[in-house]
C-alpha cells in the first residue's frame, strides 16, 4: 500500500471541539506517578486540589486527539509512534475547553519496503479567548507506506545527548496496573490491556504506553529542573526507543544545560533505552 501527497495535503481538521475537567487533570498526574508517596507535599498539589491544583505540561498531549492520521490513508496497522514534541505556549490551565486544529506538516519518504515518515500537528486554542495553549508535534512511520514518490528524508533531526556523566537521575518504578490506570485519559488501544492482543503483537504482556513514559520523563524534570514549577515549561520533547511493562523501574537522566533541560529514560533490569534525545526548554514565567 502507498499513500498519496494529494491525500496527505488534504488531511487537515479545524476547530474540533474538546474539554477537560479538574478531575482529568489529576487522574492524568496520577497516571504517570505523581502523589506514589501521599506524604510527598511537592508533588500532593498535582493530584490534591487543595490550595491551588497544578497541571503536569505532558498532560497537553492527551487533551486533543483529533484522530488526524486517519485522514492520511496510512496502513494504521503498520504506525509506529516515533516522536512526540511539545511547545507550550502559556501554562496549561486545570480545566478548559479547547478548539483544535490538526495538519500533516511534514512527509518523508524512505522508499518502497522502508516506509514513510509523517509529522502531524495539531494547535489546540483555549475557547475562551481564542488564544492558542499548546502545539504538539507526533511523528509517526508508516511502515507499510514507503515508494509513494514523496520528498526523501528521515523526519527531524533528534536532539544530542551530553557526553558527560548526568547531573540528576530520577529512579521511579511504575504501578503493575499502570497502562490500565494511564489508557483511562485517552488511548484504550487494547495492547496496553488485553495479554491476548499483546501478544499477537510479539510481547509477553501489555506494554505500557510510550505517552506514560513521556509523562513519567516529564514528572522527572519536573522535580530535578523546575522544583515542580510547571509552568516554566515551554517544550517537551522525545524520542521513543524501546516499550516499557508495568512494573519496571524507569530511571531518567538528566543534563541541565542552561535553559535547556535534556534528557534519556531507560530500564537497568532490561538494559534498555525507552526514551532517547530528550530535550525540555524552561522559561522563567
């Protein structure tokens, strides 16, 4: 199967309406680890509503799917999520409705039997004001969709990495019901569920979703960079490497370099590398 540019150009969503309360905020925290420790009074206002709840900036990428790689006439059992960025473009509020908007902003094509590299993007804009809150890029390789004679290339360049011990690593074992407690924001593909379904997928098990990866990367840096300023946060960016299971033990590295925070997630026990080419850019609001 290939796709077609003409398809692709064509592929764009306007003013798709969504809304979130309080309560997805918190179980959003809740679901990439936030308040594990009740006791933990830094991390209590993100799952507490107490005297000012706070949101975890990641949470942005659950709040407007608008379905956009549907539209493309990609082979959807052949997508593999390779990327996700995240620009923030003021703090994310505690509850809103949004309108969002969704494009194909980049393809690549790395030939017939290699696949296809596709950057959607999607701007979500505050309903109130009109303003927009936050743009988030996902590439995607379409692994069944190369040789349609598009632009060559391989999607955006990752970002490095240091070549020096880290200045901070986050150690953070995930809850063995984590993929069922996460698939409650957004995602309720059944790999993330169902072992039979995991494993005519080739895993021994639901594999946790790698947006709860994302999320736990994002509560590290929030800790080791922002002492849980969130709304210094003006990016968040990774690349995704390799599944975690409920369960293991995430440890994030982290350089901090200036105004930009960069990062890389793995599992010892495993030897793996989950999430690669980490990069988050704080500001000082």
């Amino acid at each position: 199967m290939t796709i077609d540019m003409k398809v692709l150009e064509a592929a764009r969503i306007h003013d798709m309406k969504f809304s979130y309360t309080e309560r997805d905020a918190m179980l959003y925290a809740l679901s990439v680890g936030m308040g594990a420790d009740p006791l933990d009074v830094a991390e209590l206002p993100f799952v507490y509503e107490g005297e000012a709840l706070r949101t975890v900036p990641t949470m942005a990428v659950v709040l407007a799917s608008t379905g956009i790689i549907r539209k493309t006439g990609a082979d959807f059992t052949k997508i593999l999520h390779a990327e996700q960025r995240l620009v923030l473009h003021r703090p994310l509020p505690v509850n809103g409705e949004l309108l969002a908007d969704s494009r194909v902003a980049e393809v690549y094509d790395k030939g017939a039997g290699k696949g296809a590299v596709l950057v959607l993007e999607t701007t979500a804009r505050s309903a109130k004001d009109d303003q927009p809150l936050f743009t988030f890029l996902m590439t995607v390789l379409a692994r069944g969709d190369g040789g349609f004679g598009g632009p060559l290339g391989s999607g955006p360049a990752p970002h490095a990495i240091p070549d020096r011990p880290p200045d901070a690593s986050e150690v953070y074992r995930t809850r063995t019901d984590a993929a069922l407690l996460y698939r409650l924001n957004a995602d309720r593909n059944p790999l993330h569920a169902d072992p039979a379904v995991a494993a005519r997928a080739g895993f021994d098990r639901p594999i946790l979703h790698g947006l709860a990866t994302y999320g736990i990367a994002c509560r590290a840096v929030l800790k080791a960079a922002c002492d849980y300023d969130s709304a210094r946060m003006q990016s968040f960016d990774a690349r995704f490497s390799a599944p975690v299971y409920p369960g293991d033990e995430v440890v994030t590295d982290i350089w901090i370099e200036g105004a930009s925070v960069l990062f890389r997630a793995c599992v010892p026990a495993r030897d793996a590398v989950v999430l690669n080419n980490g990069r988050c850019v704080l500001g000082d609001r």
